[in-house]
C-alpha cells in the first residue's frame, strides 16, 4: 500500500515525516527536494516514535521547485461542455503548463492578485515522475507505471480574467500561491497506480460541494497522457502532470447562440461581455473563502489528505 | 441558473459534549404482542415485560437498548445517547429546555432529555464505561482456514435458533431539514462525519453517516446516520454480531418462522459492514450486521455520489421496495405540515433523490 509522506517546517529546519493515522512522524532527512526524497523513500526510511499532529508544523508543497509542471485541460466529460467545448468533437489531449513559482502550501492561503476578479479553483490528480523520459515512448519504454513514483493533490488556481480575454494561460495560471500542492506524497509500490481509477476528489468552498467526481471519468487516462506527453517534452524525476479538472468551477461558457453573436463583435467588446457576465456568478473565489479539498478511494486504500485554503487580497 | 448547494455538516471545533454510544430506541406499537414476538425471534433478550412497555437488551450489557410501547400507531418515540463524562453531561443538563429526570427514562440512571430540531426526544445519560459494558463474550466457534484446519475431526455443529445480538449498533433517522439535524448532532453531541454522499445534479448533502468522536478509541462508523426525507422517521435499526455465521443462522430462523425479509445477505460500501435486512411486523427495516468500519478521531470525512449501487460492494439483489420511494399519502400530509411550519424543505432535492433512488443498481434487473 502506498506510504505516505509529509514535508514540513518546524524551528526554521525543513524535514519530511511519515504521514500516518492524522499525525507525522519525522523522518530526519533534513531539507531533500521531492527528486531527492523520492530516492531516500526508497531506502524503507524509518521514522521515530515522536510524532506531531499537523497543526504544531508548518506544511509545506511536497513539491518542490524548480520543477517541471505540465497540466492538463477539459479532460473530464462535464468540464469541457460547462467550458463550451463539444466532447464529441474535442479529439485532441489538451497539454499547457503552469511555473513552479505557483506552488504553494496545502495548508495556508491564496491570494488574489490586485487586477484580478474571476479567481476560480480546480482540484486535480497530480503524478510525480521517479524516471526520465527523453525519447518519444516506444516498445522498449515499459509500462506507464514505472514511471509514476507517487501521487498529490493540486488546485490549479485560476485567473480567468487574465486565462481567457488575453489569451495567456501560463500567466493566468501561474500567480504566487496559484499552486497549492498536499499535503500528501503518496509514494506508490507496486500495483498502487492502477488505484488511480478509485479516486474520488472533492472541493468544497464554505462547506460547500462544488465539485465532486471519480478519476474514472478521465477523458484522456494518465497511461496515454504521459505516452503522448513523451512525443514533445522531456521529463525529469521530480517533475508532475495535473490531470485535468472535474466540473464545477466559476467559470461556465456562455451558451451557443451568445457564442455565436459574440464572435462578430470586435474583439475588445467581446471580452467586455465575457468580464460582465462572468462578474454575475457568484462561484468566483473571494477574499475570506475557505477552499477544503480532499481526493482519497471509498476504502481509504488511498488518501491524500485535506487541503484547507483561506482566500486573501493582495495588499 | 443552478443554485449552490447547501452546506455539508462539519465536525464541531467546539461541541457541547463528546458523546459515547447510541444507549436505545424507544418505539411505539399498536401491536405490542406481535412485536415481543418478532423481536425475540430477532434475537433480542427481553429484560421487563409489562402491559404498556417491554425492554429488550443485546448481550453485551444489561441496559435496555430497545423499548417498545403500547401507542395508538407505530412511530418512533425517542432515542438514547451515553455520555462518559459527568462534566458533559452537567453541560447538557444546563441547556435551556433540556427536561432532567432523576430516576431515569427506561432505566434507573438519571437522565437529561433534548430535543433534537425535528421534534424528537433525545436522552442522554452519565454512564462510565465500566458500568454499561459486559466484556464481550466470543463464543470461541473454530473455523477451518486454507492450510490450518482448526476443526479438526470435528463438523460444524448444527443448531438452528436465534442470532445472538451483542448490542444495538446504529440508527439511521430520515429527517425534513437534514442540515439543521445533522449539525445539531456534530454540534451537541461532537459527531464526526465519517462519510457524506451527495446528489449527483446539484451536488446537495443527502446523507451523513457520523460517528461518535472518543479521540483514540476506537468508533464505529456510524452510530447515527441522519438522511433527507420526505418525513421526520426512523428509516432502520442495526444490531450487531459476532459474524456472518450469525448473521447467516439468525436470517434462516427468521424465514423459518414466516417474517418477511428486508433484503438479504451483502456487504455494505461506507461502513464496510456485512448486513442482512428484515422487517419486523409494522414493516419497519431491521438489520443484523457484523465486520463493520472502526475508526478513531483521526479519520477524516469521505464525500461520495450516491445510488443505489453506492449501498454495497456485494450482495442479493436489491428489492424494488428496499428503499421506500413511494408517496403515501399520510408523508405527503407530513410533508404539508412541515412546509406550514416553515420548515426548511426543498421540494427539488427530494425529487432529485426519490429519482436517484429509482435507478437500479444493476443492469440486470429491471425494476
């Protein structure tokens, strides 16, 4: 069953800990990046008996930069209609990226940029490669499997305003604290990874469900994901995919027909119209929300703990 | 539009008191003869008998956990909460409109009544463990494994009787305002949401399986489940045994002596449990169980679709009438009344559960 692992701050000294029934159990392996941790977790390190409850450390990213963090878009069903996209004639698998500047404690706070007022959130599957890829995938590279070292959970954090009228995903995506990651690192052993399919991820906002779905509905599977992936992109250990959103954020297109109309405007009025009716909704994050997250199996076999966020403006 | 949905019960940061066990259920019944009858066959062990009220205990303690009452209908009367702190209990005894009774309810022990936001008496009483605890008798059966026979030479031994009931393990209550009921549980009584299944459309909370929290001991899943309903009722009892054997023998006795079965032998999803479901003589679910969920304070909450093929991992097929979707009309006068007294109800949540609950769990049977 997979182990898993924590990273922390306590008396200005990082460490990783053992995850084990709501406490950590410190491992001492002093201040490793996820690369670095990842091959100290193959060696069965062994934690002490002391152990804290999560409130007493600082949680921090179990994903540490610099690293590579490839995302998804629309890959599941219900995502890709409430963003306009037809499912039936989205054939293509949707890669984009975020930086690593984005990545964030589980367990603190996300802050709305100044300029920015559709703030949205996105809880995500998110894989953590333990191997270098570096050619295109062929016969010879194995099964997908042996590639994915662990497990986290993600919220792509988005600033629709910027996302979509300028055209500028990485920027939109990619804010300080827009990649609040944990707290779990589930390492997998052998014959974990196919769990994936049991995940049930849920977001709620003010104890609210707005989104709740199983890793089942993948539209694209993380096997053929990280197999086209290999045709455009090298892949270090360390790096992550996000898998893409359930539905259920803010942001929801305007119908056909208003589709339509739009796509004879000027470009300037067509954004305008976007920013108003989008202003309408009031799913958009705001300062004061709490975001709590989780993805865990029914049976608990997997569990990547609870993400609690408070949402913040910045000053 | 869609509106967003309500919001999930949470665990308490700062409950009342941190309630034990469920201690008993109090039933009304027109017909209290039949009822003493099916209940014994049930498996429970009558304790006092008399005109207007049996009391019935499981074998894990000698306190009543089931009371059945002479009434003009079959409702539920009330239900019983241990606390095991007399600190806690004081508190609760503080609250306005709490009732204090000094020579207990169905027992002798002294206890404090509530009133839960649907209108039902809750009554809580001060017990340490010590007190209300028999240690659990295991009755030592030996089974053959793969490669260790432990019964050697020696047949299962036949013996056709009752189900041993070791002690009343969960009610689950359907209620009109779920959120307000389910809070007022975690709040009082500091239950924890083990799991929470929503709808599927409107991702609304439906049902709220909570246990109770004793920090690192260890809790059932659910000791008190609290589902949204057309009604104020109680949807079903559970009574746990010592393992499926039982479970198995006390089904076949029952069906020997002629009662309707609820459902049948399976295992449960939330809760993990092995149930079988019966219906005592007022048509009330009843279900004997063994191998359920333990957790401690730890576990956090699950949130789940639901269906029906979210109730188990494996089992008979489900009946048709297994879960009651039909509207009688005596729940729809329920329903008028609680709309009257501004009850908090939404008409498009149950139609979107009665639908859900419509659907059958497997492709092969056709309702």
């Amino acid at each position: 069953m997979a182990k898993n692992f924590i990273r922390f701050e306590q008396n200005d000294h990082i460490d990783w800990g053992e995850w084990k029934q709501g406490k950590v159990f410190p491992l001492g392996a002093g201040e490793l990046n996820t690369k670095e941790f990842l091959e100290f977790s193959k060696n069965n390190p062994s934690s002490g008996s002391k152990s804290y409850s999560a409130e007493e450390l600082k949680i921090l990213s179990p994903i540490t930069a610099p690293c590579q963090v490839v995302c998804q878009g629309a890959n599941y069903r219900q995502h890709l209609i409430e963003s306009g996209l037809d499912p039936d004639e989205k054939n293509y698998n949707l890669f984009f990226s975020k930086s690593d500047a984005s990545l964030t404690s589980p367990l603190g706070k996300v802050i709305r940029p100044k300029q920015v007022k559709l703030l949205d959130y996105e809880i995500e599957l998110g894989l953590v490669f333990g191997k270098s890829i570096r050619e295109t995938w062929n016969k010879n590279s194995g099964e997908v499997s042996d590639y994915v070292a662990a497990f986290f959970m993600a919220n792509d954090i988005s600033a629709r305003d910027i996302q979509l009228p300028q055209l500028q995903w990485y920027k939109g995506k990619s804010y300080r604290t827009f990649l609040p990651a944990g707290p779990v690192l589930a390492v997998l052993e052998p014959g974990d990874f196919q769990l994936w399919k049991s995940l049930e991820l849920t977001l709620l906002v003010n104890d609210r469900v707005r989104q709740h779905d199983t890793a089942a509905n993948l539209v694209f599977n993380p096997e053929e994901s990280i197999r086209e992936l290999s045709h455009f992109c090298n892949i270090e250990p360390g790096d992550v995919l996000l898998t893409g959103t359930p539905s259920g954020c803010a942001l929801r297109a305007p119908g056909k027909l208003l589709q339509k109309i739009a796509a004879l405007l000027p470009e300037k009025k067509k954004w305008e119209l976007f920013q108003k009716g989008q202003l309408k909704r009031s799913e958009y994050l705001q300062p004061g929300d709490n975001i709590r997250s989780f993805i865990r199996s029914a049976d608990r076999r997997i569990d990547l703990g609870d993400q609690i966020l408070r949402v913040e403006q910045e000053s | 539009m869609k509106q967003i949905p309500s919001a999930c019960p949470v665990r308490s940061n700062h409950p009342l008191s941190k309630a034990s066990d469920i201690a008993y259920i109090r039933l009304g019944r027109k017909n209290l003869k039949s009822a003493f009858e099916y209940y014994q066959d049930f498996g429970l062990d009558p304790i006092e008998k008399k005109e207007d009220r049996i009391l019935f205990r499981g074998n894990s303690s000698d306190l009543p956990c089931w009371s059945l009452e002479k009434a003009d209908r079959d409702f539920l009367i009330g239900l019983g909460i241990y606390v095991n702190s007399s600190e806690d209990f004081e508190k609760l005894k503080a609250l306005p409109g709490a009732e204090f009774l000094q020579g207990g309810r169905i027992n002798s022990m002294p206890c404090v009544t509530l009133i839960d936001p649907s209108g039902l008496p809750v009554d809580v009483m001060y017990v340490s463990e010590e007190i209300k605890i028999n240690p659990v008798v295991h009755w030592g059966e030996l089974w053959n494994y793969p490669g260790e026979s432990r019964r050697a030479n020696l047949p299962r031994s036949y013996e056709s009787r009752p189900a041993r009931i070791i002690r009343l393990g969960h009610a689950v209550f359907l209620k009109q305002e779920f959120l307000k009921n389910a809070s007022w549980y975690c709040d009082t009584f500091g239950m924890i949401p083990s799991d929470i299944q929503i709808l599927p459309e409107s991702k609304e909370p439906v049902i709220v399986f909570l246990r109770f929290d004793q920090g690192e001991v260890l809790s059932d899943h659910h000791s008190i489940v609290i589902a949204s309903g057309i009604t104020d009722s109680l949807e079903h009892c559970a009574f746990e045994l010592e393992n499926l054997d039982e479970v198995a023998k006390g089904r076949e006795w029952l069906l020997g002596k002629g009662y309707r079965s609820g459902w049948g032998i399976g295992r449960h999803l939330l809760g993990s449990q092995i149930f079988d479901y019966h219906r005592d003589p007022s048509g009330m679910l009843v279900e004997h169980y063994t191998d359920g969920d333990k957790f401690d304070s730890t576990v956090p909450t699950g949130v789940h679709l639901i269906n029906r093929k979210s109730l188990y991992q494996w089992g008979e097929d489900m009946p048709k009438d297994f879960l009651d979707t039909k509207l009688s009309l005596r729940k729809l006068l329920e329903l008028w009344k609680g709309i009257l007294s501004k009850k908090r109800i939404s008409i498009s949540i149950l139609m979107e559960l009665k639908k859900v609950a419509e659907l059958s769990p497997r492709t092969w049977i056709k309702y």
